[in-house]
C-alpha cells in the first residue's frame, strides 16, 4: 500500500512543478459525468481492499480502488446494503468513484442521500500530504465535517484514498406495486403515503404529462409490509410484482437501463424540485422519482427551455447526459444558480485550503 501511496504523492508533486492538473480514475464507468476534464490520468485501482468491516457496528471501510461490487458482496454475506443504493454504470466501479459521483439510486429518498452516511475519509491534499478526517462512528466530528465535502466533488478537491460509510440490515420483506395513474394523482398520493407511518422505500412514476405507471416499493417488517399492502390496494387497484421482475426494474432504474433512458441522440435532463409541484407538461417522456422530488425529462430541451420548467416548479436543472451535445456547461444547476458572495468566498477558501497549487482543476465541474 505505501508503495502505491509513494507513487500517488510523485504524480502529485509533479504536476506540481509542471504546473499540470491531475485527472483522477477508477473503473472509468461515470467518465461521461461532467464537463471534459483536462489533465494526467491517475488511476486510483491499484489502492484497493477492504480494510474493515464491523457488521455489528454498522460501518466498513474501503480503499478507493475497490470494486463497488466486492464491496456490496460482503455486505450482502452479512444480510446488510447501501441503502442510497448507489449506480454502478458498469462492472468497473469503485468505491472512490461512488463517493466522488455522489450519486445514489432509488432509496434516496427515503433513506437519504450517500453524503448523509459517509463517516470518515483519508485524503491526499495538492501539496500531497495525507489528511484524515471523520472516523468510523457518527458521533465524531468536531468543527468542520470536512469528510462530506467529498461526495460530489468528482475529484476536484483532493485525491480520496480511504472512506468508512454506515450501511443498514437488509429489511425483512421487500414487495413492490404497480398503480395505473395519472401523474397529477401519483404525486399527490406518493408525498401522502410517505406522510404516513408505512414502510415505503422508493417510489418511481413513468409516463407522459397525463397517464402513467406508479411503482411503490415496499420494505420492513412482515406484518408492516402486509399491512400497507392491503391499505394502499383499498385505494387504488395495484399489481403486486414478481420479486424478481421487481428487483429488475428497481436495478433498471438505478443503473439507468430501463427503456425510458434508451436513446442516445436526446438528452437526459434532471430536475430537482418541490415534491408537491405540479407535473410537467412538456410532451416529453417524463420520470418521477423520491416522492416527487427528483424528476426526468428526456428530450432535446435547450439549456434556457430546461431553467424555465426548473424555476416554474421551485428548482434546479442539470444536463445529466448530453447526448445531443448542448453547448455549455452539463452543470447548468451551477451556472444558472451561482454562489452568493459570501458562499462564494468559502468555497474559495476550501479549494485554495485543499489545492493550493490547482493540481485538481480539471475543468470538470464549472468552477
């Protein structure tokens, strides 16, 4: 390990004094996530293993070469999971990418973000020293919690060498309906269930500005599960799904391979926006998921069109993917919604703190 160490803190200081930037990799499977970043590839895989696990404590640690999977594996020996449910987008994925993405799937939001359950990271800063910050319990942070700064960062901000993250028990039972409903009636009916003591744990509506298919994943307790069940098929007729059919779409939706991402010459556009807002008109495929909150349009919108659904229901917009090569930054959420001076100036503060010599600017995030 300290030999591959060694060999980060040599690129580092190399790019140092060749004032270069530093690309970093790991399974490259969210290359596309971004603007294009500039700068020597270093790739994080040969860092790589699982350096803890303490199934009773609820917590592992990882090197950030080791492949996502290996990882979910020896979670799942233990009947425990990432609940964020984070996407793979391919075999090659590593826990630093996964961290660095920041990216999760269909648990979010229930379950809450992955930022909500890294505990601790190990760094290497743009001067090349190793930084440790965080631990492996929750109650462990004084001052800054600067171990959250990273997921997201899309290496930007350090070189992340090690993480420790909270995982949870598998739930008991897992069972998933199909409502056939209007979008206007799925969004009302999912912020009311979630408003209620039932074991929900991931909801995905898909269809056009009117009609569509509601999916309600259900996961607890036996008799909690049973219970919704019957509740929520008194309100409206459901379909309960096969588990494995279920388990197939659930993983469609978090790795993006459900036919509704399909088409590579439109672009995937995501928004972020009040849960209760009213449903998009646009006559585009459109996807809702975390009760409403988080929501797809899948069309060749232009940046302008896309800002202007964004503010009409109290949120942000991103170019997810830009298949149809959009001009400007794929992080339009940033540039059309800037910092405020005074956040402004801490960020600056943080990545000059971070990467004095601007080792890590790739270009991949506009800023």
């Amino acid at each position: 390990m300290q030999v591959v160490l060694n060999l980060f803190k040599e690129q580092i200081q190399s790019a140092i004094s060749k004032q270069k930037t530093i690309n970093i990799c790991g399974g490259n499977t969210k290359n596309w996530y971004g603007d294009l970043p500039s700068g020597d590839v270093l790739n994080t895989k040969q860092y790589s293993g699982i350096l803890d696990y303490q199934p009773e404590e609820l917590v592992i640690t990882a090197c950030a070469g080791t492949p996502l999977k290996e990882v979910e594996l020896a979670l799942a020996s233990k009947n425990q999971y990432f609940p964020f449910e984070p996407p793979h987008y391919g075999e090659n994925a590593t826990i630093g990418g996964m961290i660095a993405a920041g990216l999760a799937g269909p648990g979010r939001g229930q379950f809450g973000g992955l930022r909500d359950y890294v505990l601790g990271t190990k760094i290497m800063d743009g001067n090349s020293q190793i930084l440790s910050f965080g631990g492996k319990v929750m109650k462990n942070v004084a001052g800054y919690d600067v171990s959250r700064l990273m997921p997201g960062s899309l290496g930007t901000l350090a070189l992340i060498l090690e993480v420790s993250i909270k995982v949870l028990p598998l739930p008991a039972r897992t069972e998933t309906l199909k409502f056939h409903i209007q979008a206007s009636q799925a969004i009302h009916q999912m912020n009311a269930w979630a408003s209620q003591p039932l074991p929900l744990s991931a909801s995905t509506w898909i269809g056009n500005s009117q009609n569509g298919e509601l999916w309600i994943r259900l996961a607890g307790a036996n008799a909690a599960v049973e219970a919704a069940i019957h509740k929520m098929q008194q309100l409206f007729p459901a379909q309960v799904i096969d588990t494995h059919q279920a388990r197939q779409f659930w993983e469609s939706i978090r790795e993006q391979t459900h036919p509704f991402f399909e088409n590579s010459n439109e672009n995937l556009w995501r928004f972020a926006v009040n849960p209760l807002s009213e449903p998009f008109t646009t006559g585009h495929p459109t996807m809702m998921e975390w009760f409403g909150g988080q929501r797809w349009i899948k069309g060749n919108l232009n940046h302008e069109e896309a800002q202007s659904i964004a503010a009409q229901h109290q949120g942000y917009a991103t170019l997810y993917r830009n298949n149809n090569q959009c001009s400007g930054s794929v992080f339009t959420s940033i540039t059309a919604n800037p910092l405020t001076a005074p956040l402004a100036i801490v960020q600056k503060r943080v990545q000059n703190a971070f990467d004095p010599h601007g080792v890590f600017r790739t270009g991949r995030m506009p800023y």
